[in-house]
C-alpha cells in the first residue's frame, strides 16, 4: 500500500523570474520614494527662498540706486534750469544790446517819422493840434506830414523842445514823446 517514491530536487541554476519582488525591494523603493518626494519639497522651499531673497535684493539695490541718483539728478536739473536762465539772459541781452545799436545808428529824421507814427497811433482818429519841435527837426517833421496828408496837426518849432523830442498840444492836454525814453521804454537799458 503505501509505496515509496522518492522525488529529486534539483538545484536551480538559473534566477528567479523576475515577476517576483522581495519585500526587501519593495521597502527600500518606498524609503526611496519618500526620500525623493521630500528632497524635492526641500528644492522646492530652498528655490521659493532663494527667488525671495533675490527680489529683495534686487529692490534694496534698486532703492539704493534712486537714494543716490536722485540727488544727481536733482543737481543736473538745477544746473540745466540755471544755465537755461543765465542762456535766455544772455541771449536777451545780445538781442536788446543789437536792437539797441541798430536803432541808435537810425538817422534824425527816421527817428522823428517813427515818434510821429506813435503819436499818430496814439491819438485815433487824430483831432486838430499843435505840433510841437526842435528847429533842427522841422524839416523832417514838414515832411512826414506832407506825405500823411489827412494828419490835422499845424507844425510849429520851439527852441524849449528838445532834439528828436515833440510835443502834440490839443484842446484836451497834450502828449509828449522822445527818442531816449521811446527807446528806453521799447529796450531797457543794460544793466551795468
């Protein structure tokens, strides 16, 4: 009844299938995985720092950049606005000192047509006067009337009136003017 039968083992040479895990494997593949997933959260919080520290950074070299350039700056647009002023100065000083020479080098009787025409643009419409002069300027004087023939102003020399200066007497006062003040008035004199 009972029989023997003997079974051979034999040994096996070749490794086992790879399908097979060891728990061993599997423990040190989970250590890993949580030791990747912790390392990468520590990059993680050392990158979101570092970016952090860097925008600060950045911002505190940017404030201390304007604390000092802003002074720099303020200093160039106050050195420009004054050279700006001191150029329009100078430039209104060439242009009066011309203007100033041009008119001087204006011959008596030029001059006496000019204070005639702002007299005459003074007194619109012009009323009946009495035109006032220096004898050395009648001539001049005769003959700008002459050439405005509907100006109702009588001629007369003064030896009280000065050169280049006239006098225009009506019923209601009378308007004096002269070459010195109208230049004057028109250029200030440069300061000295």
């Amino acid at each position: 009844m009972f029989c023997g039968k003997k079974i051979e083992v034999h040994t096996v040479n070749t490794p086992l299938p790879s399908a097979l895990i060891p728990r061993e494997m599997l423990v040190d593949f989970t250590q890993a995985s949580k030791l990747i997933e912790h390392a990468q959260a520590q990059a993680r919080s050392l990158i979101e720092q570092t970016q952090a520290q860097c925008e600060r950074v950045v911002e505190d070299a940017r404030e201390h950049f304007w604390q000092r350039a802003n002074p720099i700056l303020q200093r160039w647009e106050s050195e420009r606005q004054a050279m700006h002023e001191g150029l329009e100065q100078v430039a209104t000083s060439v242009i009066n000192t011309a203007i100033r020479g041009f008119l001087d080098e204006t011959v008596p009787p030029q001059r006496i047509s000019a204070l005639l025409n702002q007299l005459l643009a003074a007194q619109l419409p012009p009323v009946s006067a009495t035109l006032l002069c220096h004898p050395q300027d009648r001539e001049a004087v005769e003959q700008w009337l002459a050439r405005r023939g509907d100006v109702p102003w009588t001629p007369r020399v003064d030896n009280e009136v000065s050169a280049q200066s006239l006098l225009l007497e009506t019923e209601d006062g009378g308007l004096h003017i002269n070459w010195v003040d109208a230049l004057d008035h028109l250029i200030p004199p440069p300061l000295k």
